[in-house]
C-alpha cells in the first residue's frame, strides 16, 4: 500500500474511479489504527518538493482536505518547499515525514478543524488597504447620522485635505446629496468624496463638485451619470454613478508610493486575519471608471508595479492573481508569457525560507465592466426597473467594442472576466462566451462571468447558456445584504427571486467561485459563505416562507460553499491543485477554524483562529512545536 489513493482526478465532485480506498479513507474521518508504509523517498516527486528532508507535521485538528474522495484526515506533512507532502493519520504522515519531524499541535484540547487557505476571487487590494484607514459609513442608517459621522471626521482634517471614505447605502431609505453636507457642524469648505457601498455610486459636496469642475454644463460622460436636481433638471446634486466617478476622483490630490504600499500592506493583513491566503485582484476602484478606454488606468499598472517590488523582496505574504482592464490586453499580451505566471524559487533564494518554492504574484488575465449596480440603478436589465419608469439600467462600455476586445484578448490566451450584473449584462457577457467558441476554437478557457447576480427567465436559462459555453461564474454572496432592503422595491418579487441563483447556477453545471469584491463588503469569506447556507439576510420576507430568508430554494449547503472558496475558486483561477486543496503537492496553505465547517449557516458559525501560507503561520494563533 502507498500513502496516497491514486484518485485519477483528486479534485471531483466525486470519485469515479471505481476503486476502493487502500487506507479506508472516505466520507468518515480515518480511523487513528490504520496503518501504512511510507513511499519511497528517493522517488522523483519526493526530490522536487523536498519530501523527507526538512518535513514538519501538523496535527491535533481534523484536516478538510477539498478532496471528495479523501475528505478528512487526521495530519499533513509539510515539505521546506511549503508543499504537502503526505495526508492521512498521524502514523502514516510520520512514515513520510521521517521520525525527527517536528509536530505542529494546531488544536486546543479537542482540536481545531482546518480547511484549504480561503481564496477570495473577486476584490480591490489597495482600494480595500485605503478604506480601513478611511470613514467608514457601513452602518448609518439615517441622515441625521451620516452628518453627524460626516462633521466628526471633519474636524481632523487639515484645510487642503479631502474626505473620503464610504460604505453607505444598504440601511438608508435614500441616497445622501451634496444637501446633506450644508448642515452647519459641517464647513463649507468641505472636499468630501463619499462612495455608496456598491462603489458604483457616490456623493460630492458642494465644495469637491467646484474644485471638479462639475456644473451644470457638464456632460454625462459615456458609460455615467451626473444627476441632476429635479428642481431645474440641470444643477448635479451631488449624486454620480458609475464612469461619472471620474470626474472627481481625478481632481482629487494623488496617493503617494509609499502610502499605496502601506495601503497593501494594511490589506494583507486583514486578509490574513480573515483566513485568505489567496485572492484576485482587479485594481483600485477610484481608477476604474473610464477603464474600458485604452491606457486610462495607468495608476492600476503602476499599482502592479509596487506589488511586483514587494514580491521580488519576498513581502508578498499571500498569492495574488492580478487582473487589468480589457482595454490593455494588447499591453498584458505582449508581456512574456513566462513574467505573467508565478515564478519558482530556488533554495539558495533569500525568500525560499518564507515563501517556499513559488513566488506569489501573476498577471492572471484581463477584465471589463458592462453594467453597474442594482443599488445604483445601473444593473443592466432586460425589462426596467420597478421604482424608475422605463430606466433598464446603463452600459458602461460600448459592447460591440466590448465583444471584439474579448475575442481579442481570447485569441492570445488570456483569461478573461467581466462584471455583468443585470441579466440583460450577463446575455452580453454569454454572447462575447459564445463568439470565443466559435471564432477561436473549443478549448478550456473559462471566461469568468463576475456577480452573475439577477437571472433572466426562464431561471434555468442563462446557467444553461453559461454550461455550455464553458464559461465560469465568481458570486459575492454577502452582496445579499446590500440588496436587502432594494431587490423587490428595483425588480419586483419574481425578478428578485431568481437573484443570487447560486444552487441553480450548480444545477446546471456552472462552476462558481465566491468573492466578496472587497471594500464593497468586508472581505470575511466565512460570513459570506453563511449567507449562502442560510440566505437569511433580514429584510424583505422574500419567499413568503420565512422571515428573511431571501429564496430559501437557492440554499447551499456548507460543503457547497466551502468549496466555493476553496477548490472552487482555485478552478475558476486556473489554479486547481495549487491551492485549495490538500492535496499532495499543493501548496500548504490552510485555514484553522474553531468550529467545523459543518456548522456554516447555524447559529454559531465557525472562526478563524489562525492563518497558514507554505506552511508557515501567516496569521494568529501558532502553536508551539511538541
């Protein structure tokens, strides 16, 4: 007998194989008896990953490796290259870690559980770093309040700095005005900048919207919004949506280098604290808008620089896949495929003691915007909105330029993902999908479809169109509490029931990856994927079932949606076995939970307790060696 099950496809949903586990290993965690030998540790991969040279043991946890046919084990052994090197119980991981290993004890008395490192496949790294030192708006729930937080700040500020910040949105009754900032605890001379939770809306004072340039004789610029007072129809009252964004963060004073890289920094570490040890990250939202035109997101590239700089001095403490706009693909295609992916470490490498064998930044693929957001009135929509008239929501992009950019970009390899919000969005996004089958052949390419948040009807339709395209979809499941209070008020009951269709999405075939497209929710990937169990979000009694719970038919269940941030997410990244997994040869990167993964979407949800990147803890409690 070997160590490991020779599972042809360790990461299916199930094993097909027809074979029977040699260590008795299936749906039950292993009996602590069982016993094995040890592979050979001369073999090939043993030398590649360093196995048996300088091996170190973690146990007293019960390991969920995001295996289906090895799911629980009791111990890993972890290579000096920060690679799992063996799975199984404690007996079995010693054989191939050798018998001078040193044991990690992850777990109080009764031991933690442990999951894959979390990958969160949809955010903003240095928008999220900047808003953790920034006002933050989350939870005001009337005006009186957000002036009151708003004067607060205020009176902080030096008289040539700005006010930014944001978060509000999900607990208001309406969205705040530049009315709002005229209230006498708040100076005139206020430059406030103040983004609706979505980040696809925002409110300017009066003071920023003259410093902006912003009147009543400017323009909507294509893809945006400058609303107007209804008053006169012409005065903008403070409220921009989408591209129109640009007008003011462009007048806004520039971010020095080292406080983006302090930005960065801040951001890693929350990460970590969440449990994330990989992510994709699709660049600072404030230069954004105004990305679908070529080389209008320099500071993007720039800001890819400084991640870059941190990588090569072995700063980076988790995996990031990065991802500029569409608009560039040219720029990122030209670039040698060998300098887009990770990159391997040798051992005689100053980084290879933290890092392990692999550097921890790639230039992933490319992404664009087709539509904004529900809260925005921007979600591109088949038939229009409830509360807005004939209004079925804004293009931020022309699409036809969109579809041929995608099959470009496709043509050269390049993964691409698009933000398509509204269903009438994600009909653009399957048609670009279906244009790359057809115009460059059928290959695995798996076009990320980002939110796919509202379904058109039939619910079964557009998931189908997904399948088949071979296409991919990355959800945000504590967007559900953003669109709580708005979903059937914007699209009626039967619209907003086929909203998040996360189980319908996986009835069809759909592989889903989860995000949280942090600052615009917290980036906690343990709170999202209990949204998604439970889809009790308050609110609106959407299904008429229960009091708010929203759809109760589109529940996943935990292992769903762990594996939406696990294995799942590693698929949708293309890089399943890298990370995800605890499997042989992955990296070890892995999440300690106080509680089983079992208990998502009950009443005491697990937590992290502590954060493991190639082995080594990144991230709260490290126990000692015994």
């Amino acid at each position: 007998t070997v160590i490991f099950w020779p599972v042809p496809n360790p990461h299916a949903e199930a094993n097909g194989s027809g074979m029977a586990c040699p260590l008795g290993y299936g749906s039950e965690k292993p009996a602590a008896t069982t016993k094995i030998t040890a592979r050979d540790p001369h073999a090939a991969w043993f030398r590649r990953y360093g196995g048996g040279l300088s091996a170190r043991i973690y146990t007293n946890a019960s390991f969920w490796t995001g295996d289906a046919g090895i799911p629980w084990v009791q111990a890993i052994a972890v290579t000096e290259a920060g690679r799992v090197l063996a799975i199984g119980n404690l007996p079995t991981v010693t054989l191939a870690a050798g018998p001078d290993a040193p044991v990690h004890h992850l777990g109080g008395e009764k031991g933690d559980f442990v999951v894959p490192g979390l990958f969160d496949t949809h955010l903003h790294l240095v928008s999220g770093g900047f808003r953790l030192a920034e006002l933050n708006l989350a939870d005001v729930k009337t005006r009186d309040e957000f002036v009151e937080r708003v004067a607060a700040a205020a009176k902080g500020l030096k008289a040539d700095q700005w006010l930014v910040g944001g978060g509000y949105g999900s607990e208001l009754d309406e969205d705040p005005t530049a009315e709002w900032f005229d209230h006498p605890s708040i100076p005139k001379t206020l430059k406030a900048w103040l983004l609706r939770a979505d980040a696809h809306t925002g409110v300017a004072s009066r003071e920023s919207l003259r410093v902006s340039g912003i009147d009543a004789s400017t323009p909507d610029p294509v893809g945006g919004v400058v609303v107007r007072d209804p008053a006169d129809g012409k005065t903008p009252n403070g409220i921009l949506r989408d591209n129109a964004i640009g007008l003011v963060t462009a007048a806004r004073p520039a971010k020095s280098e080292e406080e983006r890289r302090e930005a960065f920094k801040r951001a890693f570490d929350h990460l970590l604290s969440m449990g994330v040890t990989s992510v994709c990250d699709f660049g600072d939202i404030d230069h954004l808008a105004g990305s679908h035109i070529t080389g209008n997101a320099e500071r993007v590239w720039k800001d890819l620089d400084i991640l870059r700089a941190m990588d090569d001095a072995g700063e980076l403490p988790l995996r990031v896949s990065h991802y500029p706009p569409l608009a560039d693909w040219e720029r990122v295609a030209d670039i040698d495929f060998r300098d887009r992916m990770f990159r391997d470490v040798k051992s005689d490498d100053a980084r290879y003691k933290a890092y392990g064998d692999r550097t921890r930044l790639r230039l992933a693929g490319v992404k664009a915007f087709l539509d904004g957001s529900l809260g925005a009135r921007t979600a591109l929509m088949r038939e229009p909105y409830e509360d807005d008239g004939d209004d079925k929501g804004v293009a931020v992009c022309d699409l036809d330029e969109f579809k041929k950019r995608a099959v470009a970009a496709d043509a050269a390899n390049l993964q691409v993902a698009v933000h398509a919000i509204g269903d009438a969005a994600v009909d653009v996004a399957l048609d670009a999908a279906e244009a790359m089958k057809d115009l460059n052949g059928n290959r695995d390419r798996r076009f990320r479809i980002e939110h796919t948040q509202h379904l058109g009807a039939p619910i079964e339709s557009q998931p189908k169109r997904i399948a088949m395209a071979g296409a991919v979809s990355s959800v945000q499941p504590e967007f559900m509490r953003l669109d709580r209070n708005l979903a059937v008020k914007r699209l009626g009951r039967d619209r907003a029931a086929r909203s998040y269709a996360f189980r319908s999405l996986l009835a069809s075939g759909v592989p889903l990856s989860g995000g949280s497209d942090w600052p615009i929710v917290d980036a906690d990937p343990l709170a999202a994927m209990d949204v998604a169990v439970s889809r009790n979000v308050g609110g609106d009694d959407f299904d008429n079932s229960a009091d708010g719970v929203w759809e109760a038919s589109e529940k996943l269940t935990p292992q769903q949606a762990l594996t939406m941030y696990t294995t799942g997410a590693a698929h949708v990244a293309i890089m399943s076995g890298e990370v995800g997994t605890l499997w042989r040869g992955a990296h070890a990167d892995f999440t300690v939970l106080d509680r089983s993964p079992e208990d998502l979407g009950s009443t005491k949800p697990p937590k992290v307790v502590s954060t493991f990147v190639a082995g080594k803890c990144a991230w709260g409690r490290c126990k000692r060696n015994d």
